[in-house]
C-alpha cells in the first residue's frame, strides 16, 4: 500500500508491504539518521531479521519511502517500482483466541485434520500453527510444517494429495 502526503520537504510517497515484496524496490536506507545505500549485507540483516520475528508469531510490515516531484497529484505502479528508502521493519502481534485453540482441539478430537491457509509470512504461519497446536509434519513433534504456495508450485501433481494430508499450515496463498 502507497499513500502520497504534501509535506514541508516536498512531495513524499510512504509505503507499507511485505518485506520480500518492499525491498527489492528498495535501493537505499536510513542508519543513524543519514540516508545511505542499501548493499547486500544490509538485506541480508533485514531478511534475518524478519524471520527472528516471524518465528516468534509476529507479522511483519517493511515501510519505505521516496521523494517525488512537487506537483504529482496521484500515484502509480511505476511511482513503486523502485528508487525507494526503506525506514525500517515493524512487528505485531495478533495472537490465535484461546476459543480458536480450543476449537482445534475439538476439531482434532472429532479426529478432524484441521489445515491453516493464510496470507502470512511462512515463519508466522508456522508459529501460529504452532500455537493453534496444530499437527503437521515439522522436524519435532510439538513443529508445524509450513508450505507456501511457490512450494506448492515445485510438487508434482502425483504427491500434492499426500503433502497436503501431511501438512498443516500453507502461507502466502
């Protein structure tokens, strides 16, 4: 999402998104207050630090921004596409109710496969699965597996009945 505001510098354009959707927009950031160019090791930080949040629940929001020409009165894709200043990342929490975790409960008494399917980010999604406590085929057996789409994407169409059966959260879908 991009808003377009009048401010005292001149003409600014925010924008909010996914981070894998917002960086590679982006081609500079703010450290210590300075605007500065933003190189690999910078992305690869912010791409760690997006799953330390997302691996504890969090949903995660990049914000940016960019100057634009005073006088522009309406935004468009190609104001986006790049030339953007990322300002940071945000996390927010946004717990399952305890009634969701004990619908699930129900649900798998009734020896019901309840399945997750969100628009999150893989690391949230599997966190939230996991706090929902559903079961999935995770490395442990307290761990909820996570697929997202562009996985699904790389199954065969022969074993997508059986992944699904055996997976218990699909994110970004």
């Amino acid at each position: 999402m991009s808003t377009l505001h009048r401010t005292p510098q001149g003409q600014v354009l925010y924008c909010k998104g996914a981070l894998e959707t917002v960086l590679p927009r982006c081609t500079q950031t703010v450290r210590d207050g300075a605007t500065v160019p933003l190189d690999e090791n910078c992305r690869q930080s912010l791409l760690a630090a997006q799953q330390t949040m997302a691996d504890q629940g969090l949903r995660v929001l990049a914000f940016a921004r960019k100057l634009v020409p005073s006088g522009h009165e309406k935004l468009s894709h190609d104001n986006v596409t790049g030339g953007l200043t990322l300002l940071g990342l945000q996390g927010m929490i946004d717990p399952p109710r305890a009634e969701a975790v004990r619908a699930v409960a129900k649900c798998r008494n009734a020896g019901i496969k309840v399945k997750m399917i969100t628009g999150d980010h893989k690391g949230t999604a599997a966190a939230i699965g996991q706090q929902l406590r559903l079961q999935g085929s995770g490395d442990g057996a307290d761990q909820v597996a996570a697929l997202t789409g562009r996985d699904l994407e790389q199954i065969p169409d022969d074993k997508l009945p059986e992944t699904a059966s055996q997976t218990a959260v699909f994110a970004r879908v």
